[in-house]
DNA sequence: CTGAAAGCGCTTACAG
DNA sequence: CTGAAAGCGCTTACAG
C-alpha cells in the first residue's frame, strides 16, 4: 500500500519524477546540470499537476534580496509633485519589503541634469534587479535605459515616457488624450468669440510631452468647429515675476481673452495673477493636485484640475517590478492612468 | 565567546528572554498558560526589539486557513453593476489565496430579500472569520450584522451604509457630497429658467441612499442661489415601458425641463427615451460605469457619469478584512471612495 | 506553566 | 548530472 497524494509541490514533482527535490529546484528555475531527459520528464509534470510554486516558502528560504532602484526628481521648492510618486514607491515598499525587497530611491534635481548622471551613476553601482525611473531628462534618460538594457536591468517609466528606447513598461498618462480632455473641460465656461491662451511654462525647452499635450488639446476643437483661436506662449522662467509680466503683455495684446490652459501644474501661478487682477470670468484649467493648485481650486480661481494618480503610478511603478522580477509575472507594455477631473465640489476625496 | 546577536526574531527573543519560542509565540498571540511574569518580560523585549512578525514564516506554518464570506447581489440582467465589486473582490482574493486565505462568494437576488436570508444563513454556516456586504436590504442586513457581531465576526460594508449598527468599517461614496458635485455638473447646461427633474428609479422603498443624495443635490442650488425648479419623480418600475410613460406625462406635465438626474445606474432608461425622442438638448447625469451607460455618454445623451470605483470597492473590502484578520491591523471606521466624473472624451482611460 | 521537536514548501551549499 | 541535509522564521501538537 503506496502512500499516493500525500505530498504536494516539488515534493510531488519530485517523488513523480524519481528525482530529489533540488533537481526539480533545478528545472523550476532553468538552472544547468539536469540532463534534457530529467529536465523534459519534469517539465511534463509541473504542467501536468499546473503547479505553482508558493512564493511564500520561496521568498522565505530565498537568502537572496532583491533591489529595486528608483530614480525621480527631487520634491523642490517650487512644487512638490514629486511627493506623490513618492509616497506610492514608499508605500509599495513596505508592502513587498517583508518578502525581502529592498527599494533605494535616487533623487536627482530637476534643474540640474548633471545631477541625474551622478544619480543614475550611483544607482547602477548599487547593483540592482530593476529600475523605475521618470526619465525626465529624455536624452540622458535615453542613455541611460540603453545601459540598463545592456545589463539586462528592466526599466519602466513613469509620468513620461522615453520615445525609441525599450524598456519593459511605461505608466504613465496619455497625453494627447489628456489635453483633448482638457479642451473639452475649458469650454464650459467659453464663449464662442473669446480667444484662448494655451501656456507652457517650463525651463525645458520644447519637450515631446507638451506637443502631444498641444495636439489633443487643438484636437478637440477641430473636431468640434469650434473656431476660437489659441495663442500659445513659452514661458522658460517659472518664477511669479516673469510669469505675471508675460501675463500682462499677453492681455494687452489679446483683448478677448476667454480662458487659459496650463500644460501642468504650474498652473498656480496663473492663478495667482488672475485673482490679484481680479479677472473672475476667465475660465482656467491646469495639471495636478498639489496644495498650491487646490487652494486656486476651492475658491474658484482654477476651474478644473486634470490628474493622472501620480502616486498611484509610483505605486504600480514598483509593484510591476516586483512581480516581473520576483514573480515572473509579465508586464503590460503601456499602462495609461485615468485622465481624472477634479473639481471643488469632488477634491475632498480625490486620490492621487 | 558567546555568540551574540546571531539571532533574529523569535529566536532571539527566546535568548534574551530565556524561555523557549513556543512561549514567546503564545505571548505573541496572546495565549494562555504563560506566567504573568514570563509574558511581561517577553513583552518588555518584543518592544525594545520594535519585533515585526515574519508574516511568510507565518503563513507558511501555520495549516489554519482564513475564510472570508462574501454577501453581495448577483449580477441581474437588469444591470450588470455588480460585476464590478465581484471583479475587485476575485482579484483580491488571488492575491491572498497565496497566504492561505479563502474567500467564499455568496450571491443573492436584489429583486428577493429571501434569497437574501438564505444566503446569509449559508453564510454563517461557512463558519467564516470576516465577512464583506452590501447591505441593500437593510433591516434584514442590519439584523445580520448584529449576528456577526455576537459570533465576533468583523463585517465591512461596501456600496452603501448600515445606520445604527456597528460595523468594522464601511467602504463607499460620500453619498450627500456625491449629489452635490451631480447638481455642479447638471449646471453646465442649464439654463435658469429651467426645470430639473430628480429621477430615482428603484423598486425599493424610500432609501436612505437616495435621501441622502437628494440633500446634496439640493443643497448645492441652494449654496449657489440657483432658483431651478426641482422636480421629484419616483419609479418603482424599472423598465423601460414603464418609465417611458412617466417620463412622457411629466414632459407634458412640465414644459420648461432642460436637465434630468437620475439617482442610480439606471439612467441609460433616461437616456434611451430622450434619444428615441430626439430630445438632444437636455442636460443628463447619472450613476456608474456600466457598459449600458457607456454607450450613451459616447454618443452624448448622457453628458457625465459619476462613479465610485465599484470594483476597488470590493478590492479594498476583501483587502481591509485580510489585513485585519491576518495582520492585525486595525481599519479605518469609513473610507469614502472618490467621487469620479466621467465624460466621453476621459472614460476611455477610467479605471472602476 | 513551559520546552523539545517536527514541519510548512521552498532554496542553498556541499558532496559525490 | 544528481541527492542528502540544513535552514528560512514561524506554528503546532505533544509531553512533562
């Protein structure tokens, strides 16, 4: 009388296959030295019993750590966006720390790109499984995802994406969706003969991200006749100063101004302008909820704020890597964030 | 020599304590049969080592498997809303089932609260050590969770509230708050001297739910001086024939209507009625990201949808429990989903 | 009231 | 190319 069924996992692979467990071990994760005999005889068996390893005992008795490197813009006095991506990778990491992962965050600073060199130069020193990154700066960026592909370290974006270089997964907003969104939520309040100012401002100089957010937005009103026209303005100083004189000469020569689009979330500075104006009756739609833009928000200066979950997206930034690098599981190409809208009436429970 | 520090965990605690870790496990669960004085000085280094259970360790020896019931209405084929927490609760269940944690599904008839009974009596007799419930019925609900209560059973509702029973927590909207942001965006489109008409379709009896809506909704015109008649319909037919014919009396009945809420998912009957009629120029809103609904938001019938993430309702539900039987840790007493505002040009991208 | 020992389902040297 | 054995950090009978 055989004892049968009694065991189970590479227990059972194992007394199945009349091998030792460590020879399933083996197989299970394409080691070498099994001889392809052994090797096809188990193979048949895990898929004959659909067997899944418990990622509990695996992780448990697994000695090894596995290390996540992050690379983000630093949170800066100017506007703290970059809080939340962090506090979803935070957040992450002590999910999946108690399974031995280990998460080191590389912050670089958003005006200096030799500081990401030295960021992303110190990451790959740590030696790490995979890397998250909001490749900012695109070239450098681009440089950089190369290396990591060379080392066979997978690479996924958030906030933006690296056009032409491959990585394993982009989280991110679609952004001529996004502004086509943006369009729509700026004409409530529009009329048909009023002009519309669309404004970037931004020390980078002509980024791949705000002409697709350009494209959507010009989108909507093409496909809707809606013939108001839009005065673009480039803005490479972000401080309130140079930001109100732009504004000011741009009201001089505009007179019908109707409405105004930020392309992200500097957005606050606008408003700022037009309640010291007490220009009221101009609509304004902008990116992100951070505290400078809700306080525009709730008293009505901002009409609608367009978010796409930025802490949300560190979160998944990490987990993705997580159970691609630890699970195996693969990973969507591109996964694209709601567009949410968030008002006054609906901020109290927005979730970044 | 002795060697020091060599061991983590509850070994170490067994050292330092000087007892076996069979003791310091039955401190740790708080056991009985461990001296007053033992369980204090265990205690005292648990604390000084800030020790974390290793929750994989855990798991992986303890045979006991944690079941978590579920109560929730079966998809009809009036609407298939609660496909949705079904999904959440499915996907949470395969990310725990690793960890030894079952989840039995009870489905019941929203047109029958005696199927309502007996699922819950099935329930109960699972022998579970938590339970997830929409409370749609609520008295038979109510009594239910006092039953729980007494057996020691945590319960978390989602969708809707119980009042007056004490329950672990409860997951969904804002119900006033949600109301008031529908009347904003029923305001995008409407003229002053128009009328509103207030739609609550639903064989059941003045709900609280709906109540509660209402208020919001009211007050928001009220808040904003904006004088539109509001006009009330109840429906307790819900199909289509039937709410055809009171629509048609009150569009008879009142001349001026220039925008329709409707208090639930059962606004794609609205819209269908207004597009057979081609009345393309009133303003309509409604409830959830149901595929009915989906159709008439894209061909611009119904102007916006607002959601409350009913599939991250059941996610968070089932996750809420786990973390609460199996961790421990203790849960927020009401969690209020986002209030999500859905229009053609951003459902794309929605996330439920 | 307390402890020694087996075991959860894996991984990892080590030996052959 | 393969296996025996120890061990990951806990829990659980069982014995005293």
């Amino acid at each position: 009388m055989e004892n049968e069924n009694t065991y189970s996992g590479v227990k059972e692979i194992a007394r199945r296959a009349k091998v030792s467990i460590a020879t399933v071990d083996r197989v299970l994760h394409n080691r070498t030295g099994v001889s392809e005999k052994t090797k096809k005889r188990i193979n048949e068996i895990i898929k004959e019993l659909n067997y899944q390893p418990n990622i509990l005992a695996s992780r448990l008795a697994s000695k090894k750590v596995i290390s996540i490197g992050v690379l983000i813009p630093a949170v800066s006095e100017e506007t703290d966006f970059w809080e939340a991506p962090l506090r979803g990778i935070r957040r992450a990491e002590s999910e999946i720390r108690q399974y031995g992962i280990q998460v080191h965050t590389f912050l670089f600073d958003l005006n200096n790109k030799r500081s990401f060199q030295e960021q992303s130069d110190l990451l790959l020193k740590t030696g790490v499984s995979g890397v998250l990154i909001a490749p900012s700066f695109i070239e450098e960026a681009s440089t950089f995802a190369q290396e990591c592909k060379r080392l066979k370290i997978p690479v996924i974006c958030i906030d933006s994406n690296l056009p032409d270089t491959e990585t394993l997964s982009y989280i991110g907003p679609h952004l001529s969706q996004s502004g086509y969104v943006g369009a729509r939520l700026l004409t409530y309040r529009l009329q048909p003969d009023r002009k519309i100012l669309f404004i970037n401002i931004s020390p980078e100089k002509e980024s791949y991200n705000y002409i697709r957010i350009e494209e959507g937005f010009r989108s909507y009103f093409k496909d809707h006749n809606q013939l108001n026209d839009i005065v673009r303005i480039d803005l490479r100083d972000t401080d309130f100063l140079s930001v109100s004189k732009a504004l000011l000469e741009a009201f001089q020569t505009h007179s019908e101004i109707g409405a105004i689009f930020v392309t992200n979330s500097r957005v606050f500075t606008i408003a700022k302008y037009l309640q010291e104006k007490g220009l009221t009756d101009i609509g304004l739609v902008g990116y992100d909820f951070i505290k400078e833009n809700v306080v525009f928000l709730q008293n009505g200066t901002i009409d609608f704020l367009i978010c796409h979950k930025p802490e949300d997206q560190g979160y998944r930034g990490v987990m993705s890597l997580y159970q691609n690098l630890v699970l195996g599981t693969s990973v969507e190409k591109a996964y694209f964030m709601p567009i949410d809208i968030v008002t006054k009436e609906n901020e109290a429970f927005y979730q970044n």
